[in-house]
C-alpha cells in the first residue's frame, strides 16, 4: 500500500511496515498518471491473485481507507466467488435436466420405433424364408 506524499507500504499479510522509497512511489504515480495513488493486492485464500489501484488527483489516501477497501475488497471477492459457484450449480443442473429430458425422449419416443422397426424386419426374414406369416 502506498501514497505519493505521504508513502506507507505494509505486507497485508503480515502486517509489518516496509520499506519504499519517494523514487519507487514517484515512478508509480507517474505511470498511473496521478498525484497520489493506492494499491491494494487481492488475495484469494492468502494467495494473491491481482490487485487493485485507486487514484486521485485532489487527496491522498489515509489509513482508513486502506483498512476499509482491503476489508470491502475481501468481502466482493467472496461475494464474485458465491456468484461463481452458484452459476456452476446452476448450469449443471441445467445440464442434467437436459440429460434426463432426453433419455426420457430416448425411451418413450425412439425405443418403441426402434422395437416396432426390428419386429418389422424379423417379418421380413420370416417371410423371406417361406415361413407362414400369422
């Protein structure tokens, strides 16, 4: 986590204070294009997996805040996991319904074709070798 003027970098992890330098926050302001800047990394079960970047041209970012969207970028991510996981139940019960619905079709539809069309042919043969057909 950093600020422009005021720079404070923490291991969100561990919570201990480190080192960064005006240079390092200088370059990183001037690439984002802003006068301050903050940076939160986004973790998924203590991993990290992206980060985030607000920026501003009027203030600087306090300590506040930095606790509060790393808490509200906690609780969206969680939030965007649920979503996830309740599109991927949804969609394979869909898939399984699908499934069922058309053995379902299978079965009382096409089964009986299928039975009525190898009676038909076992006439055919029966007939075909000089059988009575009754």
């Amino acid at each position: 986590m950093v600020f422009r003027f005021n720079r404070y970098a923490c291991n969100v992890l561990t919570g201990v204070e480190a080192e960064i330098t005006a240079d390092t926050c200088t370059a990183i302001a001037d690439l984002l294009g802003t006068s301050s800047f903050l940076t939160l990394p986004i973790l998924r079960h203590g991993e990290m997996v992206g980060r985030l970047y607000l920026t501003s041209h009027q203030n600087s970012f306090d300590c506040s805040e930095i606790e509060f969207l790393s808490q509200l970028t906690e609780q969206v991510l969680r939030a965007v996991e649920n979503i996830d996981l309740l599109n991927r139940i949804a969609s394979s019960a869909a898939h399984q319904q699908r499934q069922k619905t058309s053995h379902d079709l299978h079965d009382s539809t096409i089964q009986p074709y299928i039975g009525l069309k190898l009676g038909l042919e076992a006439l055919e043969i029966k007939h075909a070798a000089g059988a009575e057909i009754t």
